[in-house]
C-alpha cells in the first residue's frame, strides 16, 4: 500500500479502518483512550486536506449478534473528546439511512458506523460485505495495525475494491517502519515478543517472523496452549 502523506483527499469520501476496541469498566466507560488517540494525525491529516472521513472498527466480541454491550455508541463521546471533533453515528454499518449519512457528508467531517462484528460477514472475510462498505468511498486507509493480520471483511478483503487508492494510515507506517528498523538493523540477538488470546490468528505471524529472529517470548492467553502443548497444567485457562 502507498503513504497517504503526499495524496490530494480534497473532496474525497475516505473510508478508514481503526482499531477502536478499546478497554471499558462495568460502567461500559472507556479506561484506555491509546488506541483512539493514536490515529488522530491520520484522521487530522485527511480533514484538513479536504476528505471527509468514514471510520470502521469492532469493539468486542458480539460474534455476529446486535449487542448493546458491545455498540460504539457507548464510546462515542470518549471518540469525540480525544479527536477533538464532532462524530455523527450510524447505527447501522449497512442500510438505506446510513448510504443517505454517507451521501450527504460534507469535507471536513467525520462518520463513525456501528460494530462492524454485529455482522458475521466481517470476521468471515465476505466479499459482498466487503463491496458493500467500499462503495461508501473513494479512498480506503488501513490504520489498525492490531488487527491487520486478520483477514476479515474491512482489512484484507475491502483493500482490493481500491486498486490505486489504498494506503496505509500513520499509524501503520510507523508501526512497520519500526519493524523493519529491528529486523534489519544487522545486531542480534533479536528476540521477538507475542501476545494476545489467540495462537490460530498469530500462527502466519510466527511462522513469517521466525527465520528473522534469535527469540521468542509468548505472552497473554495464547501462552495457555503452549504450556499445555509442552506438558502443563493450565486448569480452565484459554485454550486452543
């Protein structure tokens, strides 16, 4: 994918994919704004250059089912506060209202769609899903670098709907930039280190990262499974 530092958006309708699943207390209050704050120089960049912005995220795991807990409306004021900007909601992330919010939005403003995982078609990878939401832009960024290595709807799949207007965020890039620093900086040892809950979605990860590394640390739920591959007792733990 191209930068999206040097592209003209004046006028355009940019769909963006972030990583808006951000920690909550029983109160349904956000804990940890990182996430939302770390794509605001991509957001702020694309506004000021004109674009109006179309974001999608997941919040939880609703797996495929309309679920309150898990509605973006429930974070939309901490989303408001930290971008410092007015959000318009679509409750729905398909739907006749929502084509007509998308069709009257105007430069320099922002549309947040509804939990894209109240559709099973997003985690499924499903190309009609995925034809759906790119006809709402004209520009596809990709800023959600902890769940780029899915291959759900709205990250691999809605990405080849743009075949010359596709970019990665700022986010992204610096993300990838400091990989490669490591990777190829020519020191060792270089030790690698894996979290999260689950092995079946890091295992082209592992098996990319490997020839390039010295070590390797796993961390988080998945570290269930490997301490029960290796022997161990892991009670009602997480496993895969």
């Amino acid at each position: 994918m191209q930068s999206i530092s040097n592209f003209d958006f004046k006028d355009k309708k940019v769909l963006v994919r972030v990583d808006f699943n951000v920690p909550q207390n029983e109160k349904l209050e956000v804990t940890d704004d990182t996430r939302i704050s770390a794509v605001k120089p991509t957001l702020d960049l694309i506004l000021k250059g004109g674009g109006s912005v179309i974001l999608m995220t997941h919040l939880g795991r609703p797996k495929g089912q309309k679920n309150d807990k898990y509605s973006l409306k429930n974070i939309l004021l901490t989303i408001e506060k930290v971008l410092d900007r007015k959000v318009k909601f679509a409750e729905d992330a398909l739907g006749e209202d929502t084509k007509k919010m998308v069709s009257e939005l105007k430069p320099g403003e922002i549309l947040l769609l509804e939990n894209l995982r109240f559709y099973n078609e997003e985690e499924n990878g499903d190309k009609e899903f995925a034809e759906k939401l790119a006809k709402y832009g004209d520009v596809y960024v990709n800023d959600a670098f902890g769940t780029a290595h899915r291959n759900h709807a709205s990250t691999a799949v809605i990405a080849q709907f743009f075949p010359s207007t596709k970019f990665f965020g700022l986010l992204m890039e610096d993300e990838l930039k400091s990989i490669d620093k490591v990777l190829n900086s020519g020191e060792k040892p270089i030790t690698a280190i894996l979290g999260g809950s689950k092995v079946s979605t890091k295992i082209t990860i592992i098996e990319n990262i490997l020839p390039a590394i010295d070590n390797l640390i796993i961390g988080g739920g998945m570290a269930f499974t490997f301490i029960k591959a290796k022997g161990g007792d892991i009670g009602d733990s997480l496993l895969e």
